[in-house]
C-alpha cells in the first residue's frame, strides 16, 4: 500500500489484500492473514522478466558489464528490469548496469517490465551533480513496459544515472564514456541521500574498475522515513485484510452483506480489469476491534498453487481479542485505508497492474463506507448505528457485536476527533469523485439527494457535518481538556483542521474555525512560558507533539492562524524533551525512564513532522535518530518483513515467523515499550496490538515517510490532498 517508494531495499512492493450490510450485530470472528513477500495485501506486484543482458559473466542482472576500457562500444542497449527475485543486486535493475561507450555513442534503455526512469544525477533533476562537469542533465520520465529511451553521449567521462521510482532500492547505473577521467562521477557518493543508491553506485564503480571511498551511510532521514512507510503499511493491512480482529465482511450468516459482496466484488474485479483479487481468502474487517494477540496460529501459506498468499492460514487467536468495537478503532483504520486509496488512484499510470491498485482502491473505500453505515446509521441490534446514542451522531464508547450490547455508553472527546478526522477525509473522497469511491456506485452518495440508499435520504456530506456539529455542541474546548487532557485538544484541533475544508458551507466552515480558536485558547491557557504545555498526557513529549500539530493543522482554515504558539510547543519538544544521548524523547525533562506507547510515539511522530513539513524546522536528524532507536532499537515495532529488511542495519527487527510464539508474530506494533536511561536499555511492557493506538500511528507515520515527500502529496497537511489527479 510497489513501483515507487513503494519498494523495499531489496524487493518490490506487492499489494494489499483483496475481497470485498450492514450490521455488527451478532457477528462472529474471522481469520487473519500475514505474509512475507505478499504478505500485505499482497499478490506479486512485478512481472517475471529473466531475460535481462548478463554480459559480466557470473555477473547477475544489476551487476553486469558491457564492454571494458579497451572495448568500447558505439552503441548499446540497457534493458530496464523488475525482476521477480533479489539475484543479489535487488530485483529493479538496468542490465547491463555498466557500459563502456565511445564519444558520440548511443544508449537505447527498453522497459522490459515495471515502471522506471533513466534519470542523470544532476542539480536540473534535484540529485547532486555525478556526471562530467558542464554536461546536460538526462532524464526519460517514468515510462512503462514497453517504452525506449535514447541518449547520446557526446562528452567523455563517467556518468552516473538512477531509476526515480526505486532509487532508494539502490537502482542506478554507470557510463564510461571513452576513459574514466576524474570527475563528479568517479568521487565517492557520499553526497547521494539514498544509502541503498550510494551503496549501488560504490558496487558499479567497483565493477568499472574505478577505485573511490567506500560510502558508510549512517541511518538518516531516508532510512527512517523509508521504514515509517513500511511498518504503517504493514500495520494497516494487517488490520483490515489480514489479521481478523474484527467484525469480518460479510458477517456469517448475513444474508444483505453476502448480497452485496457477490454484486460488488464481480463489479470490482471488472472496473479494475483484473481477473482476481490478489490474495486468496483474505480477512476483510469492517469494524477492528480494539485489541488482539498478534500471535500466528498455524503455519503460514504466503503462496498457494494460484500464486497467492492464502490469508485463511494466518489468522490470529479470536479467542484472545478484546471483541469490542470502538469509534476509535474503526475510524484510525478506516482514515488510514482511504489514504492509501488516494494514493493508488494518484499512480494507476504507474504502478503495475499485477499490483491491482485499481481494484484495491475500490475495496479500501468499500469497507470504510461499510463500517460508517455500521457504525453511524443502521447496523447496531437498536434500529439506529451501532455506536451511536438513538437517533444522534453522539458516539458511545464500546460496542460489542457478538452479544449486541453497548459496554460503555459514556462519550469521549478522542473517540469523537478521531471519526471528525476520518468522516472528513472520506468525504472528499466523494466530493472530489475519487475513482474508489464512484466505482462501483457508491454505498452512501455523496448528498443527501439520492434515492434509494436511506430512508430519510443521507449522505457522506450530511454524516460528517452532523459528526461535526454534534462534537461542537457536546463538548465545549475546555470540556475537552476536562474530561480527558490537553493532549485531546491537540487532537481535536487536528479532526477541526481536517473537517474545515470538507464543511458543507460557509457557516459550518466558521463554526469550525470559531470552535478551533476556542481549543487554541484552552491551550494558551495552559502553556507555560518556555512553551510546555500543562495538563497533558503522562508523556509530555507526546502532548508536545500533537498539541504542536494540532495548531499547525487548525491554522490552515480561514479566520485561525496559531503558528506561533505552535513554533513554542514543538520548539519545547526538540529544545527541552530530546534526549540526545539516548536518540529518544524523555517523557519529561526529569524523567529517567521514558514510557512510550503507540499513541505517544503518534503524537511525537505528527509534531515533527508537522514542524518539517509546514514550519521549516530543522528536525530531519532528530526523527531519524529517534525512530531508530524507540522503534527499530526498542521495538515498538515487533517484527518487520523481508520488504523492508536491511542485514547492514545496526538494530533490525525480527522477521514475522522468528518474532515469537509457536508461528512467529505478525509485523505490528506493540503497544508499549520503556526505556531506562540510566541503563540504557529497552523493555516492552505491552505485547498486545492495541488497535486504537496503532492505527493512529501508522497514519501519523504515512504522512513523514517517503510516500509524504515526493510521493505523496500533502504530508498529512489539510487540504493538501483532495483533489484527485488530472
């Protein structure tokens, strides 16, 4: 949820899962699902190409040399590969990845299979400059299987080139024109940003015969960022189409769901001109419960005779789940799916077909529609959504679907920002007529004026405003503080910052901006002079965090403009709460042992990159040595997959089967870990998946990861991605 920064160091992405109302009442519990190399959702995301030029001998393709100093060509041709197993120089690869070439020679680059580029190291394409000094840069554009490139090389020297979609997977290549003569090409690349890319480049100059520098890079803020996209890819398909811990769809014995998957699924699998979901019996959930056993109860099939990951072998322990449901654990995963689904229909011209990103995008927004009408409208055992109180938009608490029964029907200021986040999203999903909410027909229209859906008719447009206008009226900005924390403000403002831009109208855009200057000012009330914020969460840096972020994200609505005090709060948290020493936050500034839970590590991870992305502050290092150490070192994250896996690391993760239990652990986070500082070690101090918290931060880790640079529009800011691309 690849051909761009959808692929790890060494292997390309394979997709999410597949499969496709609306009550939770009396459900049962289904399988989940886990793999390795498909295990996300997960079908094989690359076509099988072994046909690459292997002119280097032994050499596989990605290593191999065309020509010599003494045998140099006039003409060449370099196929660009994505092949389906690592051969030792990854599996995105120019063959042969080193040509000697004439003056006035010509490359032709064929795509054999994929999505790539050729694309110079040059300042004109944002890369340093690797090619001989004073020459003009290259670049093909991403083409796909099929398309050729041409360049002639007129000037001699040593070029350096990448792939722009895999670039962090380490896929370059080298020219030698006529000698290799000192250069901007022949220097150690130190200066290229992707360790994977400077490590490649190392390896072909090494082949070329050209001695440099071996380039260590140290774990920075591609490292990090690369890994944040990974674990919150993981998290995410885990939760909705593998793991099972939840309320499946369709329900067992529902004869409406079962209608609509065998009416919508054909409708999917057509609109996305696949023949197959890309993963056998997958575990669709529609409504997460809110914690589980990550624990593998079988041996896993990650490929069955079809090629496909079989889900129904890698379910967890339903009977050690928590069965409930909350409007936090729906909302979180259903944010966090729909996400994806826009950046899906942001690369369809890119991303390979065997990756069915089409039909993914049909299925991510399917089970968020689902669970909204389960939720909010007409699936609980009370005539009205199974969260909700009567005939309101007020959320209760916990609901738990087997028994049909409301196990807290108290209202909560963070149960109610996190489906304001979520409703907001989705809904410019329907307003902006995104591909995977229009196809097929939508479950809820985008207004109120369609016929046939609700009686009284309802849309998307009306259930969010309504959300929006209920959280307004039940809980007054200092009753946020209140009832929970300042820590919930900073929330809050976050949902009002999302919420702004989707507002039905002026007047409900002005509500919002007028209630989001009322939460800043609980928090001007509560900050201290040196920008702490008071009456938060055990951990400060975490109210740091998203009290930071939620100023910053609140100040993109008209009328709201609070930058400043967001520029204190998150100046406290770097200035104050980073602990240099140890590559973590302190929980507070007399702390010597730091517990971070995955809704703390959220909070953080939003304030920092809330403070890069919008504020300009200088927090790139900050977050990678962060990351490394609290998720990578301490293990907020239990185990990672062969996607995102580097041996050369300083702290790896194990991989699922090796992460304990009898069958190995899903690639999830744990929901708490602790540092003591004085000893400098870490502990986790709570094993169990909580969805909530989880989800939470796989959302806040999307929006800094690479896939929120250049890959994704936005970065998590407001607004910033409504619209679909042209």
């Amino acid at each position: 949820m690849d051909e761009f920064p959808f692929a790890d160091r060494r292997n390309v992405l394979k997709a999410l899962a597949a499969g496709s109302v609306v009550s939770l009442a009396g459900c049962g519990s289904s399988d989940n699902g886990e793999g390795d190399a498909g295990d996300d959702g997960i079908g094989d995301s690359n076509e099988t190409d072994d046909d690459g030029m292997d002119n280097g001998g032994d050499h596989p393709p990605g290593a191999d040399v065309l020509g010599g100093a003494d045998d140099l060509q006039s003409e060449a041709t370099v196929e660009v590969l994505a092949l389906d197993s690592d051969q030792g120089a990854g599996q995105n690869v120019f063959s042969p990845a080193v040509v000697w070439l004439e003056e006035g020679g010509t490359i032709t680059w064929e795509n054999a299979s994929g999505s790539h580029s050729v694309t110079a190291y040059h300042p004109n394409n944002d890369r340093p400059n690797r090619v001989p000094t004073g020459v003009a840069s290259f670049n093909s554009g991403v083409i796909s299987e099929g398309d050729t490139f041409e360049y002639t090389f007129e000037e001699p020297g040593v070029y350096n080139y990448y792939c722009t979609p895999h670039e962090g997977l380490g896929m370059v290549g080298l020219v030698v024109v006529s000698e290799a003569t000192p250069g901007p090409g022949t220097e150690p690349p130190e200066d290229v940003e992707s360790s994977s890319a400077a490590d490649g480049l190392n390896q072909l100059l090494a082949l070329a015969g050209i001695e440099t520098e071996e380039t260590t890079a140290s774990y920075d803020w591609t490292e990090a960022t690369w890994d944040s996209y990974w674990y919150s890819l993981y998290n995410m398909s885990t939760n909705i189409a593998m793991a099972g811990n939840g309320v499946p769809f369709p329900i067992p014995g529902n004869d409406q769901m079962a209608t609509l998957r065998d009416q919508r699924l054909p409708a999917m699998v057509e609109n996305a001109d696949v023949e197959m979901p890309p993963i056998n019996n997958p575990n669709l959930t529609f409504a997460p419960f809110t914690e589980g056993d990550p624990s593998f109860t079988q041996q896993p099939v990650l490929e069955d005779d079809t090629g496909r990951p079989d889900a129904s072998t890698l379910a967890w322990d339903m009977e050690q789940s928590s069965g409930v449901v909350s409007p936090s654990s729906l909302a979180w995963s259903h944010l966090k799916g729909i996400t994806w689904a826009k950046n899906f229909q942001a690369h369809f011209d890119v991303l390979p077909e065997g990756m069915a990103p089409k039909f993914r995008a049909q299925l991510l927004t399917t089970l968020a529609q689902v669970g909204i009408r389960a939720a909010l409208l007409d699936g609980g055992s009370r005539d009205n959504g199974a969260l909700t109180s009567e005939n309101t938009f007020e959320l209760l608490s916990q609901y738990r679907p087997s028994e049909g029964v409301i196990e807290d029907d108290s209202r909560r200021p963070h149960h109610h920002s996190a489906m304001l986040w979520f409703l907001a999203d989705i809904t410019s999903l329907a307003q902006n007529g995104w591909f995977g909410y229009v196809n097929p027909q939508p479950l809820i229209p985008k207004d109120n004026d369609s016929e046939g859906v609700f009686d009284p008719p309802v849309g998307i447009q009306e259930i969010t405003d309504g959300v929006a206008q209920t959280t307004m009226e039940l809980f007054a900005p200092e009753d946020v503080a209140n009832q929970e924390s300042t820590r919930s403000v900073g929330e809050m403002l976050g949902a009002v910052g999302y919420y702004g831009p989707q507002a039905g109208n002026d007047d409900r855009r002005s509500a919002a901006a007028e209630y989001a200057n009322g939460l800043a000012e609980v928090i001007e009330v509560n900050l201290a002079d040196d920008g702490r914020v008071e009456n938060g969460a055990e951990n400060q840096a975490a109210t740091q965090g998203i009290v930071g972020q939620g100023l910053v994200w609140a100040s993109q609505l008209d009328g709201v403009d609070h930058t400043d005090m967001a520029e204190d709060v998150l100046g406290y948290l770097v200035d104050e709460l980073w602990d240099a020493e140890s590559g973590t936050f302190a929980s507070s500034v007399d702390a010597t042992t730091y517990t971070i839970s995955a809704r703390d590590a959220g909070d953080i991870t939003g304030g920092l990159n809330a403070a890069d992305a919008v504020l300009g502050m200088d927090v790139q290092e900050i977050y990678a040595e962060y990351f490394d150490q609290t998720i990578n070192r301490g293990h907020l994250q239990r185990a990672e997959r062969p996607q995102s896996r580097d041996e050369n690391a300083e702290h790896t993760l194990p991989l699922p089967p090796m992460a304990g239990g009898e069958f190995g652990q899903a690639a999830v986070y744990n929901a708490e870990i602790q540092y003591d500082s004085e000893a400098d070690e870490w502990t986790v101090t709570d094993d169990r998946f909580d969805t909530e918290q989880s989800l939470y931060l796989a959302n806040q880790e999307i929006w800094i990861s690479q896939w929120g640079g250049d890959f994704y529009q936005g970065r998590g800011v407001p607004g910033e991605s409504d619209e679909p691309p042209q």
